[in-house]
C-alpha cells in the first residue's frame, strides 16, 4: 500500500497555541537504545566501496560522509575529487558544500519557528499580514503553514526565461504571481514558498535571512563555517558545482535564482561543512538545544518534525521538513513517519532518526563539472546500511516515541495485519511457505527490486540469504533499480545491505552477461508488472529467460498479480518490426496476462527455450484488480503511485514519447497530460466531449520539476478515473493523441508515439484524422489473433 499517497490525516480544529502546548509532551525523548543498537565505524565501512564505485561511475566526483549517534561522530570521511583540473584537488572532511535546498529547512525554517516562539509569526496567519502586497492576484488566503508544507498553490518557481535581477525585482515577480491551484488543496513543492518565507523573516525581525540566521542559529551552534555569499579563507575549499558563462561556480550559489536575487533567499543559498550540518542534526535530536545553545522550544522541533501538511493532503510534510520512516532495515513495510530530513539539487543531504539518535549527512557536488550527476544512488546505498545496521523497528515503538505519530502507525499496522492474511498468495509466498525445498545446494542469482517481497514485509533478497542449504550469489535489478527510485540508467556495483554484487540490467548492459552468471545455479525473477505492454520489466524477463537458456541455467519465475486485471485485452498490437526494449513480443498494450504466463508463451512462441519454472500463485482470480487481493500496493516503479494511476497508464503513456508532460516530476504522474503550448481548458472541453467510458478531464496547470518541460509552466488536463472497468486505456491514449493533433498540429510531434503505440496504421490513421473508434475497430482483427495465442497459456 503506498501509505504516503493513503494516509488522510489532519490537524484538529484548535488554535495555534493549544496546539503547541498538546505537542509539548507528544515527542518524548526516549533512551534510543530502546530501540536501535549502537553504530560502528568498522560497520560502516563498505560505504568506502560504494563512494567509489559512484565515482568511477561518474555520477558524483566526491563525497563528504558524516554519520552520528547522540554526541558520537561515528563515521566522517571523504571520497573523491572535489575539483579536477589538470589535477585532482582531493575531497576533505573540512569542505565546503552549496547546500542548495538545505537551506530551506536549516535556515528559513529555523528562522520562522524562533519568530513563532516570539508571538511575531502566527503559523496560520495570512503571509500577506506580514507582507501586504504578497497577498495580490488571489494570494491573500495562503497561510504560513502552507507555504511551510508546500501546499500553497503556488507553481515551482519564478520564471527563469525572462531577463530579471536584483532581489527586489524577485519581490515584485512574487508579488505578480497568481496561485494554480487553491491554498491548501494541493501539493506542490515549491521554491517560491520559501522565497516568501525568507522575506517574510526580513520584514518581521528587521534583518535579511543572512543576518538573522547567524545572530540567532549559525553563531550559537558555533555553526562557525555555514552562511551566505561565503568568502574569505573558506574560499579555498569549496566544492564548484558547475560552471556559468564559462566561469567556475566557486561560492556562488548554484540555484539561478537565487544567483539572480544575489545569493541570500530562502529557498537555497547556505553553505556549510558537514561538521557544521551536524552540529545542526544534534541540535534537533536533543529537542532544540545544543549544549548551553537554546535555538528551538521542544514544541517547535515537533512541529517541524510530525505531519502538519493540510487535511488530504497527497505527501505528508511536516513544517519544512520532509518525512520517511524511521532508520530500520524494515522501513520499507513503515508509515512515512518517525523520521525526517531533506535534499540539495547540489547533491546534499540531511536525515535525522529520532528512533535511533542518529543522522546522516552525504555532502557532493554531483553538478560539477557539467549537471549531468547523480548523488541518489550514494544516498540510497548510505541509508540502506544504516537503517540495516540499527534493525527492525515495530509501529508500536514509533508511537510510544511520539504520540503524535499514532494515527499512522495504527493504519499502517492496520494494513500490514490485512495484507498478512491476504486471500492470494504469490509465487514468493508460496516458495517461503515451501522453505525454498527446491533451492537447497544452490547458488541463486536474484533479479528482483522494492517489489519483490512476501505478505509478511521480508524481502526476496533477506529471503534467500537467510535460508539455509543455498547461497544468494547476486542481485540483478531491472529499470529504476534495486530499490525503484532511480530515474535514467542504474549502475552496477555491491548492494551494502547484503554485501553482494549488485548487477543493473538498465543501463549500457539489459541482459545478464556470462561473467555476472559465472557459478549461478539458477535465476528468479520477482518483479511487480503493471500489465502494459511497454513496461521494460517484461523484456527484462524475456532477456534473463533467453541468458538462462543459453546458459543452460534453470530460470523461476514467481508470479504476481495483473495489477489492471489479467482479463481484458485492448489496444493495437506491436508491429514485428517494432519490437524493442519497449516491446518484446508482438502483443497488445494491455495483453492480460500475469508475468508467469507471458514468460510461458514467450519460451514456446520465441523458441527460447529455457528451463523455465513458473511459481503460480494461490487462491488469485484473474479478473481481480490488484486493490482486491488484499496484498499491499508497492509502487512498482517512481512515477506509478496508485491501483488508479496504473489504470490511465496503458493509454496515457501512449503520448508520452512526443513532446508531451504527463505529470513525471508533479505528486500525481500519469493524472496530467500538458504542455506550455496547450489551451487546458480547450482541450478539456473537447475531450470530455467525447464523452470517454470511465474518465474525464478537468482543466489545468502545472509545472513539473522533472522530465519533460521541466520547470515550465504547463497547461494541460487533469484526468480522473470514474469506472475503471469501463476505461479503455488504449483507446483513451488514442483520443489523447488525436486531440491534441487536431487542435495543435504544429506542436504536437505525432510520430514519436510510434515506438510506444506500436502500430504504424494506428499513428497514420491518427494522422489523417479517423475518429479514434474506428482506429480501435481496426485493430480487432489482430486482438482476436493474439486471443487465440494467450489462451494457450493461461494459468488461472
């Protein structure tokens, strides 16, 4: 169950003040060895291994890695270059970093909550009560509290594309900005937030957010290193992130906004070592207060840290600080609560665990030398061996921790016990029921991912390296990687957790090689599909089937549900010679089959000839949507957040490869189908004209922080499923692709849905304009061929 998208709780309906006296006490400061054990320097030291796998890799050129318990510096080394020349200027633990989006929670946040203290910001005040002209063109309703959580309406950031500088030309952009969305309806995070929110600390204390946060943070935490527009000796070790016109970026902010507001806004801006960002971490784990420095009141480190986003809100968020469950290794199975944290566009991180007293902070310029790194892979890796490290922590505890945190633990636990006694099993249920019997004196070579797990929460890979009579040899991880939030190819390298080889199959590499099977007995497969026909899962299988065969290597398959129904089959079907790693066999978008039974027909039909074992699943009726087997919903990949988005997928997809957002980089992916050139109200009103089986569409816009058009404002539609088994997806992303090449024929880039649509009749009947019901009759005909093929191979 994806519970960051499920959990629907708000405040009470009490004042401000009440509440802060009710929080006082609902966060205790609990002994963690209550919960966690002590961390240790020498179990720390595969993140040695990781660090420089990443450099090599080239996603990051260095690294500074500070790990913390209470008031012990656990593990603090560096990795890497932070500069490369015609030398390599060597990473130091004393480097200073641009923390990027730090800023917001370390200083901006810091700064409004000791204000809140002083009965100078009330958190659900207007922000135009503090700055009148902010409160023009429908914004006069956005409170603090929104801003602070993201859930003011306001679009990513400023406009970038138009020539601007100065920090009072930002002002009166900001003032010029119109909200897209009513306060508190809608999650979006948002730069211009905390844009407001630093002026707003300006105008209140009398002094700019620099100044502010050094008399009354920075300089009492001996913070001696942090601050803005840095200068002086520290300008020696700064990490560059980047170059601008052909100058290195040395202690010039990154972010071009803030650059343009001349380096001090509330959003980014900070610089800091990481010694200085733990000074910070301990601060908030002791409750506020660090030695004979007192910052915070207890109250307000709560508020910072528990859910205070609004009622049905889509991501819980607390005040500045995002949430995540707590450091444990089974924190995957957790409500998204009990810890907290934030990251940096720079490649920087903070994360605290109450839980356990501990933080950890990776510090990189993965921007340098030109913007293409990525810091999220290191991260990952970091965390997943911390949280290994300190064990398993139950919902109970996180709710004796802090009381506030009840509610979300009891649902979560809640679906935890009923997804346990889930009427369907899958095929890794099964083969733990079974001790694995068919497994003993193997070596196994695992191709699974975050998906990969039992009813009871244990993962595939904790499985089988606990079993005893075989060995897990290898881990192989299909797109998005091990743990599905990586976007773009995934590297190979050793998964810390388990310390195994860890091989991608996305990437420069898409099938295991004879060296990565060199000694494997035997393969599984354990991946969640979506039952669309361009999901790269199902060629991953295909792939590994086809290695295993060449191999002579027995290959299992555990089988799992059709998330959208195993029963209906829609949609044109792949012309031979467009077969891809978006289309391996010639089937239609949505083929109905679970990943077992495609993997039997692909063996016959292809001739792949694999010793090939399906799992099958217990007591799973093939009709049934995935929210009806009982089992938890796991996001099988970023952008897929829920059982509803999976349903618009197969045919919201379809436009995707054309110059098209939709909604990748916005809380609601797969719901948004836009662009900077569409009219979204004339393209709702001509789409809900067609009046669509099971959908309809709603004027909109949005601006999304990644992928396609990213930080541009996008008009567009937002779609909304009313009956799911009425929806044709297929035939939806045809009256998409249809609309939006008869109303923008110079936009729209029609012919860069082929390689998804599959079809060249279909595009070129598109394409002269047929009424997309006739496409769909026209390719019956090959539905009806493919029927006769699947039902060779059904299994239930």
């Amino acid at each position: 169950m994806n519970l960051t998208a499920a959990i629907r709780f708000g405040r009470a309906a009490i004042s401000a003040f009440l509440l802060q006296i009710a929080t006082a006490t609902l966060c205790l400061a609990i002994a963690p060895t209550a919960y966690a054990t002590d961390l240790r320097a020498r179990d720390l030291a595969p993140i040695a291994d990781v660090a420089q796998a990443e450099i090599v890799a080239g996603r990051i050129p260095g690294a500074v890695v500070e790990i913390g318990q209470g008031d012990r510096i656990v593990y603090r080394r560096a990795f890497g270059c932070r500069e490369r020349g015609s030398a390599c200027v060597p990473m130091t633990p004393d480097t200073v970093f641009d923390l990027a989006s730090l800023t917001k929670p370390i200083a901006t946040t810091s700064a409004i909550m000791r204000l809140n203290e002083l009965g100078k910001i009330d958190l659900d005040t207007s922000a135009a009560a503090y700055w009148p002209a902010f409160g023009r063109n429908g914004k006069e309703r956005i409170t603090i509290r929104e801003l602070m959580t993201h859930y003011s309406g306001l679009r990513a950031d400023l406009d970038l594309r138009k020539k601007w500088h100065g920090y009072g030309t930002a002002l009166k952009l900001i003032e010029a900005e119109c909200p897209i969305h009513p306060p508190g309806t809608y999650y979006l995070y948002s730069d211009i937030n905390f844009e407001v929110l630093g002026e707003i600390v300006r105008r209140v204390s009398g002094l700019s957010l620099s100044e502010y946060c050094r008399d009354h943070i920075f300089e009492p935490l001996g913070m001696s290193e942090t601050g803005f527009r840095p200068r002086g000796p520290e300008l020696a070790r700064i990490a560059p992130t980047g170059y601008s016109d052909g100058k290195l970026l040395l202690g010039e902010v990154n972010d071009p906004t803030a650059f343009r507001m001349g380096g001090v806004a509330g959003h980014a801006g900070l610089f800091a070592t990481a010694d200085d960002v733990a000074k910070f971490a301990r601060m908030m784990l002791a409750g506020g207060s660090l030695g004979r420095a007192h910052i915070l009141r207890r109250t307000s480190v709560n508020l910072m840290t528990i859910p205070e986003s609004p009622r049905d809100g889509s991501r819980l968020r607390g005040l500045g600080w995002d949430l995540a469950a707590p450091f444990a290794s089974n924190r995957d199975q957790l409500a998204p609560v009990g810890s907290y944290g934030h990251t940096g566009f720079t490649g920087t991180m903070v994360w605290i665990d109450p839980m356990s007293d501990a933080y950890v902070i990776v510090l990189t310029n993965r921007t340098y030398p030109n913007g293409t790194g990525d810091a999220g892979p290191l991260r990952d890796a970091i965390l997943a061996l911390v949280s290994k490290l300190l064990g398993p922590v139950s919902e109970s505890q996180v709710a004796a921790k802090c009381r506030a945190l009840a509610p979300y633990c009891e649902l979560a636990m809640t679906s935890a016990a009923a997804a346990s006694d889930a009427r369907v099993s899958t095929g890794a249920d099964v083969l733990v029921a079974d001790g694995f019997a068919e497994f003993k004196g193997l070596r196994i070579g695992l191709i699974t991912n975050q998906t990969g797990i039992a009813k009871s929460g244990l993962r595939d890979a904790d499985a089988f390296r606990t079993s005893p009579g075989l060995k897990l040899a290898a881990i192989f991880s299909p797109e998005h990687g091990f743990h599905g939030d990586t976007e773009g190819a995934v590297a190979s390298g050793m998964d810390p957790v388990t310390g195994l080889p860890l091989y991608s199959l996305y990437g420069s590499v898409t099938r295991p090689t004879d060296a990565m099977l060199n000694g494997i007995d035997a393969l599984v497969f354990d991946i969640q599909d979506v039952g669309a026909r361009f999901y790269t899962y199902v060629t991953t299988m295909a792939y590994a089937m086809e290695a295993a065969a060449k191999r002579g290597i027995p290959i299992y398959v555990l089988d799992r549900p059709n998330p959208i129904g195993a029963d209906v089959v829609e949609g044109p079907v792949l012309d031979p010679d467009l077969k891809s790693f978006t289309g391996y066999f010639p089937m239609p978008v949505r083929y109905g089959m679970t990943m077992g039974e495609l993997a039997t027909m692909f063996n016959t039909e292809d001739r792949i000839g694999a010793k090939l074992h399906v799992v099958k699943m217990h007591g799973y009726q093939r009709g049934e949507w995935y929210d009806a087997t009982g089992l938890r919903w796991v996001n099988p990949s970023p952008n897929l957040r829920s059982v509803d988005e999976a349903a618009l997928y197969p045919g919201v997809a379809m436009v995707e490869g054309a110059n098209i957002s939709v909604g990748r980089g916005t809380a609601t992916p797969f719901e948004l189908v836009g662009a900077p050139w569409i009219d979204g109200r004339q393209l709702a009103e001509y789409l809900n004209a067609r009046k669509i089986a099971g959908v309809r569409f709603t004027a909109t816009s949005f601006i999304p922080d990644a992928d396609a058009f990213a930080d541009r404002s996008c008009g567009g539609v937002r779609l909304t499923v009313n009956d799911r088994h009425t929806l044709d997806g297929p035939e939806l992303g045809v009256e998409i692709a249809s609309a939006l090449h008869r109303l923008y024929p110079a936009e729209f880039q029609l012919q860069k849905t082929l390689g998804v649509i599959g079809s060249r009749v279909a595009v070129d009947a598109i394409d002269h304009g047929r009424d997309p019901r006739a496409i769909e009759k026209d390719w019956m005909p090959q539905l009806s061929r493919f029927g006769a093929i699947r039902a060779k191979y059904l299994l239930y």
